[in-house]
C-alpha cells in the first residue's frame, strides 16, 4: 500500500493556532511583508516522543510564489501513514481504513496547532509518495538471499546505485536517481540495527518501533523483505501514471488506492526481473553441460556467439553485469549492447524465477497485520 505521502496545502486551506510550536515561531504568518522573506517554520516529533510511542508528521511552514507572481503562505505535510495509525509500518493499510486515517490525522494536526478540515486533507495535492510491501518469508529462505539475486540485475549506469547498505551486512539494496528510489531491504533485520543507533537504519522515526524488537525474538521461519518504490517528484508520479495508463488526480484521496499501489510495485519488479540474466539462474553441472544445453535450445546462434555466451557465464560467475560494464567502459559501447543483444535472445530451460515469491505476494497484495501473523506461525 502507502507508506509515505507529502500533502500540500494552500494558505486558504489550513489555519495555524499555535505558531509557537513551529521552529522558529511562526509568528510570521500574520504579516504580509513577511511573506517574500523566505522564512520557513517547522514542527516534528521529538525522539522521546517518538520513544513514547507518539507519532506526528513532518511540518513545514513556508511561502511560495504563486503564479500570479504573490508570495503566500504553504504547508507541506510529510508522514507515514501506517506509522500514524499503528505505531510501525510492518502492519499494512487497507482501502477502508481511509476515512479513520484522515479522522486521525485531523487530531494529530490539531494538537501541533494546524487547523485542516477532513476534506481539505482528502483532497490536498500529493507532490511525493512511497508505495511499499511487506513480502512475507515463511519457508526458511532469508531477505539476504533475495536481495543477493536482486542485485545482479542489469541497473542502468546512469542511476546511482547505492552498495553501500548492501555492503552493510547485505540487507538493503537500492537503486537511486533525483526523482525515485527502488529499494530492498531485510525488515527485521533493520530494526536490529535501529537498537545500535537510528543512523544506522534505514527506516526514518525508527525509535517509534523499538518496543517491536522483542516481539521478533520468539518468531520462528518468519523474516520480512520490504519493497518500496518512492516516488520523489510530482512530475515523476505523472509520467509513471501515464506509462501505466494510471488515471487518477494527483490528490490524497484518489491515490490511496491498493491497485495504484499494486500495479507500480509489480512494475518495478518486472523491469528488474527482465534485466536480470537470465544466464544466473541456469545451474550448470558442468561446462560440457551448459554448452550442450545452449547449442540445443538456441540452434540458431553461431560460434562467435555462443563463444559470446559461455564467456559471458564465466564472467557472471565473479562479478555483475554492472560490474563488468564498469569495467569495459573503455571499450565501444556498441560492442557492448551487440553481446547483449544476443545474451536477451537467449533461451535456458529454468524452472521458475528466484523472485517469483515476491511477485505473488504483490498479486495476492495482502495486507500484513504482525500480530496476527505472529500468532499463526505460534500455532
């Protein structure tokens, strides 16, 4: 479902009734020639709060140019949704919970001294938004082994492409540019690491959800893989809607939709799957082997090629594909995508994808409650 949102609103649509709560005051707002001054206000949880189990937004209270060429106050709201409504975000939102999140989040808003109507939120512009899931693993597998697989995929040399949570014990990946992120990560695993020091985990407000640490100790075959796809920009959400023939207003309201969230979650995972090679998951149980069983299923390649292909399976055998096109960087890039080319062309008989649990959890896209699962793997 949702995880994060960034929410809008527009001088006319919220109040604030205690400005000494932002920082600095946000006394400002009351005069006019304040507004051109670039101040910006802001109020979030303190790590005690936080610690205490209290969840409130990201605030921040600033003034923008309008396109009348007027500067007028803005809010910009940031949260986790499953954060605000049940204290972590293991457990999953569902379509019917919208109008108790909105409820819920009109007090929070009040008590840091914003006043908003329901509808004002339903209805507020999204410029930002993470969609995510909890992939459940039940069978002994870990998210090591998965983010492993992950990682060999072909990403693209013009994102940047962070190894070094990978590095950190191998339990995130992430694939990153200035307008989304796709990123991996062993669930529990981080919380572990939030019990060292909050700068280490990758979840943001990680204190809220230390009390969960001994909940795991007891579990048994239970580990979670989280994917999120974070969408940073406004214009990103647009051109991705439009790719995927998405029509839906960039509001709150009409993007707290489990079948949005679904279809990019399973977007992304196909374009990783489909430049995965395919040349990885071929277990050969020889050289002999594995050149019979090219020959014979592609009988169309010649020599040159499939001298392309074995040596490219030995190459994968040491390092990425990204790996090795760093490492050929110098040499033409035509000859580059020509070996590719031909290794898309190729046809192996594997019995089934190393994702393909991920990829039927988000068809089935369940929503996960911690407790409950807890409780059926006690049984």
């Amino acid at each position: 479902m949702i995880d994060t949102v960034v929410l809008i609103l527009t001088k006319d649509k919220f109040h604030i009734s205690s400005r000494e709560k932002f920082r600095p005051n946000a006394h400002w707002i009351q005069n006019k020639a304040d507004w051109f001054k670039g101040i910006c206000s802001k109020q979030n949880a303190l790590k005690r709060e936080l610690r205490s189990g209290i969840y409130k937004p990201y605030l921040t209270l600033s003034s923008r140019l309008t396109p009348s060429r007027q500067f007028e106050p803005m809010l910009k709201i940031e949260l986790s949704l499953p954060k605000l409504m049940f204290g972590n975000n293991f457990d999953e939102l569902q379509y019917k919970d919208f109008k108790s999140l909105i409820a819920k989040l009109q007090i929070v808003l009040e008590q840091m001294g914003v006043i908003v109507s329901t509808e004002a939120l339903a209805h507020a512009p999204v410029s930002a938004i993470h969609y995510s899931k909890n992939i459940v693993l039940t069978d002994g597998t870990i998210p090591y082994s998965y983010i492993k697989k992950i990682k060999e995929a072909n990403s693209s040399l013009l994102l940047d492409t962070n190894q070094t949570d990978y590095r950190n014990d191998g339990h995130c990946y992430k694939w990153h540019c200035n307008t989304y992120e796709v990123l991996f990560y062993d669930k529990i695993k981080d919380l572990e690491k939030a019990m060292q020091s909050s700068k280490r985990a990758i979840e943001k407000d990680s204190e809220l959800q230390l009390n969960m640490f001994d909940t795991f100790k007891q579990r048994h075959k239970l580990e979670i893989l989280r994917m999120e796809v974070r969408l940073n920009k406004r214009q990103k959400i647009q051109q991705l809607f439009k790719k995927l023939k998405i029509r839906s207003d960039l509001t709150f309201q009409k993007m707290f939709k489990p079948a949005i969230s679904k279809k990019i979650l399973l977007h992304y995972l196909d374009e990783i799957e489909k430049k995965r090679p395919l040349l990885l998951d071929f277990r050969k149980i020889s050289t002999k082997s594995f050149l019979g069983e090219l020959i014979f299923n592609n009988p169309k390649l010649g020599a040159s090629q499939v001298f392309q292909v074995l040596g490219l399976k030995f190459a994968l055998e040491i390092a990425t594909l990204r790996e090795l096109r760093n490492l050929l960087s110098h040499c033409n890039k035509r000859s580059w995508y020509r070996v590719m080319a031909t290794f898309k062309k190729i046809k192996l008989p594997i019995p089934a994808s190393p994702l393909k649990v991920i990829k039927e959890q988000l068809l089935k896209f369940k929503p996960l409650r911690i407790k409950q699962q807890l409780e059926t793997q006690g049984k």
